[in-house]
C-alpha cells in the first residue's frame, strides 16, 4: 500500500514536467510572434491563421486521442505524445516560410500535444480517488509554471540568440524527457480491449452516447469551450497587446503578460483544490459552487484586462483573471469525470475537447483579423462574456442535471 501510495505522487511528478513542456512549447512561439512576423515578413491574420489552426488541430486530434487512450495503452500514448511535440518543436526553429510554420507548429506540435491530455488525466484520476481533485490542481499547476517560464526564456533566449534557438532548447528537453517517461512510468491498470472492429466501433458509439444522454457532461463541456476560448485569445494576443500597447521589450512584455495571470492561477488552484477536496466531504455539489464562481468571479477582470491605461492596472486585472480561472480549473476534470464511467474518460474527455479547441481555435482569428478595425483592447475586454456564458452553464447543471448524471459516490467526486 505504501508503493501505491508514492508511486501516485511519483507519476504526477513525471507528469507535471511533460505538462509543462506541452504548454511551454506552445507559449513560446506566441512570446516571439514579433519577431517572427518582423523576421518572415508575415501578417497579423497570418500570424492568427497559425495560432487558430494549430488550436483546431488539437480539437481534430484530440478525440482520436481519447479513444485510442482508452482502448491500448495510455502509458505509450503519452510517451509517444511528447517525443513527437517535442521532435516537432525542435524542427519549428528551421521554418522559413508560412506554409512550414503551419506544418510542423500548428499540425505536427498540435497533433502531437493533443494526445496528452485525455491519457494524462485519465491515469492521474486512476492513481488517486480521495486526493484526485488535489492531484489534477497540482498537475495543472505545471501549465502556468511553463508558461511563466517560457515567456521569461524565451523572451531572454530570442533576444539574445534569435527565436529559432527558443525552439531547439524547448524540443531538445522535451525529447529526452520522453526517453525518461518510458523508463519510470508504469502502464495503466484500465483498459477497455475491443477485439474486434464491431466492438471498437460499439465502444465509440457508447462513448457519444454519454454526452448525448447526459446533460451535465454537455453543459460542463460548455463552460469548458469558454474558458479555453478566452485562454487561446489572451495567451496568442497579449504578448503582443503589451508590446505594442506600452512599447515593452519582447522579454518585457513576455514576462508581464504571463507571470502575474499565472502566478495567481497556480495560487487559485491550489487554494481551489484544497477547498474543492473539504467541501466535497460535506457535498459533492459544493464544487460545482466553486467552479461557477470561478467563471463569473473572474468575467470582470478581462474586461478590465483589455480598457486599463497603465501596465499596474493590466496586471491587477491579469491577476485577478488568473486566480478566478485557477479556481475553476481546480474543478472542471473532477466534476465532469463524475458523470462518466471510468472505462469512457479519456475517450468522453476527447470528445469534449474536439469541441473546446475547434472553438476555441477561432478566438485568436478573430482577435488578429479585427485587430485593425477594433483595437486588441476591446476585443480582449469582449472575451468576458465567454466567462459569462460559461458560469451560467455550471449553475445549470448545479441545479437541474448533475444529481441524475452522477456516477460516484460522493467521497470518490
């Protein structure tokens, strides 16, 4: 028992660090847009056209992902995940043209990357029951460490060296990682074996059917689809919106735009988890409260992220926005998971995300194509009723779906 139990805190170490290279390899090539667009000669709409399709990659690939990941080995899918991102990351830097930057940054990185996440955090919840909700806070604080990271490095590193040297530094850990992983992770005890073509297509039938016939997984996806759609718009675009707005340096503004929205969101998470984890002992919809409040707590610091005058009131807003999104990310895979039966995770959780990224892959599009005509200040302020819109879909499931569509006790939720 005793193994069992480090051996789940080992796993989440490991995975923590190949987490924090999927969201560091992706930040970093939105910290040197500037100086890609400067370097390639390349257009605000371009420079959306490959943020939004790398995002829509990732929602495409992402439910083959999930069902793959339940039906063969999640160890290997998340080992295979991140050598292929982190080949292609490494590759990134010897682009020269539009058409090579869509190739390897928005398909060969996006499609490798979105087949982490549905395995990742179908073994995390796995591993862990009474500390899950801890576990996936923790897990998730590696994506705004890496992002905080990579806008520091990264900014240093291209200013220094070049943006192409960003991308040979961030593939090369991240393929050597990979090689570490496939040594210290063991294989997962849940797997649905389909022997026939009948069966897999039955099992993926059932997988849709849960979204279908369940309306908690449906309107939680939702309020998924729009934090990710305000996420995708501000990490592509704020980097440039500081730059720009205050004439920052690129490592200025690399750092400015991302530590103090990450920082408090790893403060948020936790604190999030932790209280999730108490709460739910009393009830299991007290996290759904939490998670509500979240989305709408946080609606009015993105407005305010996109209006204020000076860099201090930015970074308020920044803050604040950080800490309410940590809050409901400290919640989202534990509430959702608990209207699905542990043998369709990753499979469910893929399907959500080809929503969530196919959506979400419009934001930076529309931001850089209204760019021009609207300022970035007011289309960042205008992703706050997303925000709106989100917390509105938890309170609906909270009061009308989520205690027919649970499937676990409440001690496991």
């Amino acid at each position: 028992m005793e193994k069992k139990n480090l051996y789940k805190w080992e796993l989440l170490c490991w995975l923590w660090l190949a987490y924090f290279f999927n969201q560091a390899d992706r930040q970093v090539f939105n910290i040197v847009l500037p100086l890609i667009k400067g370097d390639l000669g390349l257009t605000d709409t371009q420079l959306g056209i490959i943020a939004s399709t790398f995002t829509l990659c990732v929602g495409l690939c992402t439910p083959v992902a999930g069902f793959i990941g339940d039906l063969f080995s999640k160890k290997k899918v998340i080992i295979t995940s991140l050598f292929v991102w982190s080949v292609a990351t490494f590759f990134t830097g010897f682009s020269y043209s539009l058409v090579q930057l869509i190739f390897l940054r928005s398909i060969a990185v996006g499609g490798g990357e979105a087949f982490y996440a549905p395995s990742s955090n179908a073994i995390i919840c796995e591993n862990h029951t009474k500390t899950r909700a801890r576990a996936m806070s923790i897990h998730q604080t590696s994506l705004y460490i890496g992002i905080i990271l990579s806008g520091v490095l990264g900014g240093l590193i291209a200013e220094h060296y070049g943006w192409r040297s960003c991308f040979y530094l961030f593939g090369g850990i991240g393929i050597i990682l990979a090689i570490i992983l496939s040594w210290r992770i063991k294989p997962s005890k849940i797997v649905t074996h389909a022997s026939s073509f009948s069966e897999t297509k039955k099992f993926i039938r059932d997988a849709f059917a849960i979204l279908i016939k369940k309306p908690s997984a449906m309107l939680l996806g939702g309020s998924f689809i729009c934090l990710v759609f305000v996420n995708v718009g501000y990490l592509t675009w704020m980097p440039s919106f500081i730059h720009e707005k205050f004439n920052q340096t690129i490592t200025q503004a690399g750092f400015s735009s991302m530590f103090y929205h990450h920082a408090f969101a790893f403060i948020g998470i936790i604190l999030g988890g932790m209280l999730s984890d108490k709460l739910a002992l009393k009830s299991k919809y007290n996290r759904l409260i939490i998670q509500s409040l979240g989305l709408l707590l946080g609606a009015p610091f993105i407005f305010g992220m996109g209006q204020a005058a000076t860099p201090v009131l930015v970074y308020t807003c920044l803050a604040g926005f950080g800490f309410f999104r940590g809050v409901y990310e400290a919640n989202f895979i534990t509430t959702i998971f608990a209207v699905i039966e542990p043998k369709f995770r990753a499979s469910v959780i893929g399907v959500v995300y080809l929503f969530v990224f196919t959506i979400g892959s419009l934001s930076p599009f529309l931001l850089g194509y209204f760019k021009q005509s609207f300022g970035l200040s007011d289309g960042l302020s205008a992703l706050s009723i997303a925000y709106v819109l989100g917390g509105c879909c938890v309170l609906i499931t909270l009061k009308w779906f989520f205690r027919k569509d649970s499937v676990l006790q409440t001690v496991e939720i």
